[in-house]
C-alpha cells in the first residue's frame, strides 16, 4: 500500500509543507494517500537553489554522476515491487503494465549512467585555408543550466526518468513538476535521489497545481523547459516560455498500416494491433488509433481484430488478468464516449466494445469513422482504435500524414522497397517496420513532427540538449 502521506523535494530534502493534493485509486475513486502541495513561493526558492547549484554541479566530475545513477538503479531494483504498485494505484495502470514501466525505468537509468561519462567532444581542423594556418579547434559540451521539468500522468515513472536521468547525466540542476494526478512515483524518486551525494540543489521535485506553477515555464533563470502532456497545453507554454530552450513532447494519433503480403502473419500483426491500441487503457501518445488495412487481408484481419479485442479483460488493474483498467478520470472517459457518439452518429459503427461505466471505458473498435470527426482527427488517448481499408499502399501513407500529429507510425509489410517508402514519405518522427507505432526502446531517438511536437528524447539526445557546445580556438605561436 501506498504511505498514508508523501513530502515534496526541495533543494535534495523531504519538505512535509502540507498534505494538500489528495491522489485517488482511480479504480476505486477513494483517496488513496495524500501529498504535499508546492505554492510560488517554494517554486521560487527550488529555482534559487539551482541556480546556486550550478558551480558545484560543474565542479561534480562524471564519475560520481555515473555512481549516483547506479545507485538509483540498485534501488529501483530494490523497490520494485512498491513501484509497480504505486503506479497501478495511482494511474490505475494494470499491474503487469506497471511492472512494465518500473522495468524501463531501470533501463534508463541505467542507459543514463553509461552516458554520463562519455559526453565527449571534438577537435575541428580549421586550416581550411592560408589565413587559418596554426590555429586548431576544439569543442566541448557543457552543462546549459537550470532545467524546469513538467511531466504527464500516463507514464508517471519512466516519462520523468526520461528528463531526470539525463539530467543528473549531463550535470544539470532541475526543478520537476510532476503530473498532480500521478506524483507518488516521482516523489519515490525524489527519495531516493536524496539519499546520494548530489550538490545541494541539484533537484527539486514539486507537484503542483498548473494554475499555480507559472514559474517552470516563464521564470528566466531556467535554461531550458521540458514538456510532455497534450498539444494544447505544450504549445501555449512555449508561447510564454521566452528565452529558454523549449522540449516538447506532445500527442498524436498514431496510424499502422497492415500490407496485403501479410496474410500468413495475422495472428501476430493482430495480437501486435490490439496491444497497441488497448494496453494502458489507450493512454499512450503513440498508442494505435488508426489501422489501414490493405484491402486483400482486409475482411480476414477485422474478425480475429474483433475477437481478439472482445478477449480483453476489463476490471481491477491489480488483477494481473487484467488488460484494461480505468482511465485516469471519469471526465476524460466522458469526453471519449462522446467523440465516439458523434462519430456514430455521421455513420461509424461500432464493431467490438462500446460500453462505458465511470472511468471503466471498453475496449473498443470502430469502421466506417469519418475523416472529419474528432475521433478521427484528434488523439483519442483512450481505448479505441479505427479500422479502415485501402487499396494502394501510396495512398495508405498519405491517409497517414493527412493528420496535424506526427510522433510515429507502424507498417507492417515483408516489402523491403515499401519499408523505405513508408521511411521516405511518412511525416512522423519514428517509423516502426512490422510492429506497432507504440514500440519504444529507451535509447533510441523520441518524438515527434507537426503538433507533436519539438526536439528528441532518448537519453543520449536528451544530453545533447541539456548541454551547449563551448568552443576553443588556439593559436600556434611561433
């Protein structure tokens, strides 16, 4: 079980200011533990310290920032299973997704260390003429600064390590606002990250209402600001942000396109698909909304698609049967229950699933969904997925960027000339060849075009962003 209360973190110590923001089980809808909730005033002072921070951080050589992230894999690893049980509860994540997503926390960390001490640099030839005769370049990367990090409700753990980790990697003091309605994980984070010797200031992990926390994004002290969350909030905090640098990873509304050579792989393209679209409850910014699926396989694909999504198991996201639990509020199952009105009502049909009781939303497959539709056009971020067919596979990938998202996209093909067409021609910022648009290795480059966003995450490229390139021009003397 969760504590019966949980500090923020300021300047790398446990602060019990409050017990202000009630975190419910969003199974249940009790209140499930309670947390300390930061105001401007402590936003303020976290900034403050971090700005303090930076000559000792600078000063913080690679080998210790590698130790304090081994340490925190050693004890994610030791804590595991209070991890994983903290996010079914707080996110209503089923258990086996959670246990899921602590194990990719582990991973990133663990990428982060390896990183840390080989953020290298490079010597530049400049003799590119006779005027620069005896003069030799090099470069370095150096830490940018204050970093303010905001973080979502879906992957409350491992979206956070994603700014955490290379964060502490590249030696850069951060303030984190995690998502008020997921901030346990992260404060379990704060905790441990307190028990290392990281320069005073070097974090500060401080839930708090979006209302209230003007400061991460517009207070000039910070470098740079890390965003993930949905479009509409990422880009109206890049409009107030200023000077900064700006990271945002926003939504989308991710297609996979099923050629016509796969007929005898559809067991596992479908069994691939209703992962996709359903794990998590949909909740996922590159979880499966559409499915192009070539007209040859079309019929055959659709009826196991349906009975596999009918097998789904809805209820208690402890119960490790479970694939389908809440969503994270009853509101946010209102507004996809009415996407998908609407778009039954300009003629879609619903062909598995459906139902909806609270937060408890079905499994759900439609066909025959307009292109005009918000449930077509939007991110659904829940757990329906659209069926449609196509003839010509060009056709299919311009279905696909007839989208304002771009985060990534799935073909499933044995054609080598379509992969590198699909790579060629898609307008997203990851292509994912015979599996789902949802696949995401923690090393590998993240993110998105369109409104899906700006820059990459991944640990290494993550770095690259939290550091400048300093240059050094040397003059031989004769």
């Amino acid at each position: 079980m969760l504590q019966k209360t949980y500090p923020y973190y300021l300047a790398n110590e446990a602060v019990a200011a409050n017990t202000d923001l009630e975190v419910t089980d969003k199974f249940s809808g009790e209140v499930a533990t309670r947390v300390a909730m930061a105001d401007a005033a402590a936003i303020d002072k976290a900034i403050g310290y971090a700005v303090d921070a930076m000559p000792a951080l600078r000063a913080f050589p690679p080998f210790k920032r590698q130790a304090v992230l081994e340490h925190c894999v050693k004890r994610f690893r030791e804590r595991y299973d209070e991890l994983a049980l903290a996010l079914c509860i707080e996110a209503g994540k089923p258990i086996n997704d959670s246990k899921g997503e602590v194990t990719r926390l582990i991973d990133t960390f663990k990428v982060a260390a390896e990183e840390s001490v080989r953020i290298d640099g490079e010597i530049i030839n400049l003799e590119i003429s006779p005027r620069a005769k005896g003069y030799h370049g090099y470069v370095k990367r150096v830490p940018i600064g204050p970093c303010s990090f905001i973080s979502p409700f879906n992957f409350p753990l491992n979206l956070t390590a994603h700014k955490v980790a290379p964060a502490i990697a590249a030696g850069v003091p951060f303030v984190l606002k995690p998502a008020s309605r997921t901030p346990v994980g992260a404060l379990i984070m704060g905790e441990i990250l307190a028990e290392t010797d990281l320069p005073k200031g070097a974090f500060s992990i401080l839930p708090a209402h979006r209302d209230g926390a003007d400061l991460f994004t517009t207070d000039e002290r910070f470098k740079l600001l890390s965003f993930t969350g949905s479009p509409a909030v990422g880009w109206e905090l890049k409009k107030k942000a200023g000077k900064k640098k700006v990271i945002l990873e926003l939504g989308g509304n991710a297609a996979a396109i099923v050629d016509g050579d796969q007929g005898g792989k559809l067991d596992y393209v479908v069994d691939r698909l209703a992962f996709g679209a359903f794990y998590q409850s949909g909740q996922s910014c590159i979880g499966v909304q559409r499915i192009l699926v070539h007209a040859k396989v079309y019929d055959v694909l659709r009826d196991k698609l349906i009975a596999k999504t009918k097998s789904l198991v809805m209820g208690d996201p402890r119960d490790e049967k479970t694939f389908v639990g809440p969503m994270i509020s009853e509101s946010e199952s209102r507004r996809l229950a009415g996407w998908m009105e609407s778009a039954v009502e300009a003629g879609a049909k619903i062909v598995a699933g459906g139902k909806v009781e609270g937060a408890m939303f079905e499994a759900t497959l439609l066909e025959g969904v307009k292109r005009d539709t918000d449930l077509y056009r939007k991110e659904a971020f829940g757990p329906v997925a659209i069926l449609e067919r196509f003839d010509d596979f060009d056709s299919a990938l311009a279905t696909v960027n007839d989208s304002d998202f771009g985060l990534q996209a799935g073909v499933f093909t044995d054609s080598l000339a379509h992969a590198h067409r699909a790579w060629d021609v898609l307008e997203v910022g990851g292509v994912v060849i015979n599996d789902v648009p949802s696949f995401r290795v923690d090393n590998m480059p993240y993110g998105g075009v369109k409104d899906s966003g700006l820059g990459r995450e991944g640990v290494r490229y993550a770095i690259e962003d939290m550091t400048e390139m300093r240059l050094m021009v040397m003059r031989e003397m004769w």
